[in-house]
C-alpha cells in the first residue's frame, strides 16, 4: 500500500477530509496520512482508541514516536495523558491500549536503526523534543499573527495542534498536518488568536523512505 509516498511534493492532509479507518484491533480507528507498506508500514497516522481497545503486544522494530491529542493512552510504561510526546526506539516492545479512549498522532518505522534513546516528554510550553544530527522536533507557540521561516532543507512536517496558520495560501486546522519537501523554505504565518504546532524538520533527506523490511 502506498499513501501519499512521494516525499517529493508538499503534501497537506486535513483532519476534516480524510477517513477514519478500521484497523485490525477492534475499537481502533486510524486515519493515514502517508504510508509505504502493508500492515507492517512506514507510516504516519492518526489512531482512535476506543474505550477499552487495544493492540496485541508487538515490538517496533522501526521505532515509534507519538503524541496524545485527547484522552489517555497506557501500556506497561503508565499511562501518558493529552500533551504526552513519546519516542519508543527501535527494538522496544509494549501492549498499547486506552481504558478510557484516546487519540494519537503516530509515526511508525522512521528511526535510525541505531537508536536507542526513550523520549518521554510534555508539549504544554514551547521546547525542543528531541534532537539528533538528522532530525529536529519541537513545539512551536506563535503569538497572533507571528511569522516563521522555517527551516525545511532537509524536508519538514507540520501538525497543527491549536489555533490556525497559513502556509503558501493554504489555511490550517487544528490536527490537519502538512509535509514539505527538501529544499522548501515555508513562511509560516499565525492567524489572530496564534497557533501551537508540533515540527519535525531534517529527516526526509537524511534517510530516504522506504518499506519495512
């Protein structure tokens, strides 16, 4: 299967027009904004638990990042709130679930296979999430009407979480999510009430996408 999988083209999904979608776990939706591969994928996704759903426990051999947008979501680690940012590095293993329902926004098999380092973080205030020599990801605060030039030589992603912000005329939502090619230089522009939004930059030339094995 193959979702938007040329990284070549800006590519804008909003969260108003895009499915939801059974998975194989009862109670768990997702909608998918680009994938390459079958049930096993390199993929980026937005995944509906509902209360009381879980996925049978499995290792990510390709890593995992994630953030809970609503509700709460669990496995052995505890549990992690809305605002939780979570890196589960190559090899790592849990049962993930959501006794009470819960929402994330997920990256699936987009680590260097040398990575092991956990990342267990809140988004509440602007920072920087994680960092390494290919990729960079933070939470953005702009006040109203603030602009941004953002950094997106090696390719960029953007997740609206709050608020509202134009990017070459188009106007985003929260939870509608844009990615941006190599060599793009996006002026990022905050509407009247400001905006907060998640930004990994770096990482679409670094390591080229590709199927899991």
């Amino acid at each position: 299967m193959e979702i938007n999988a040329d990284f070549t083209a800006r590519t804008l999904v909003r969260f108003a027009d895009a499915p939801w979608t059974p998975s194989p776990s009862p109670g768990v939706e997702r909608k998918m904004l680009d994938r390459i591969g079958g049930e096993v994928a390199r993929a980026t996704s937005l995944v509906r638990f509902a209360p009381g759903s879980a996925f049978a426990p499995h290792t990510h051999g390709g890593g995992e990042e994630y953030l809970v947008l609503e509700g709460t979501f669990q496995d052995e680690s505890g549990d992690y709130p809305a605002g939780s940012y979570v890196r589960n590095p190559p090899t790592s293993r849990h049962t993930p679930a959501a006794a009470e329902g819960a929402t994330i926004f997920v990256k699936l098999h987009q680590f260097d296979p040398s990575d092991r380092t956990p990342v267990h973080e809140r988004t509440d205030e602007a920072r920087l999430l994680f960092a390494n020599a290919e990729e960079e990801v933070r939470i953005r605060i702009l006040t109203p009407h603030e602009e941004l030039r953002l950094d997106a030589s090696g390719g960029a992603e953007i997740f609206l979480l709050d608020g509202a912000v134009t990017e070459a005329g188009d106007t985003l939502a929260p939870w509608d999510w844009l990615r941006l090619p190599p060599g793009s230089t996006p002026l990022i522009a905050a509407g009247p009430h400001g905006a907060k939004l998640w930004t990994k930059t770096g990482h679409l030339s670094a390591r080229p996408p590709a199927a899991p094995a």
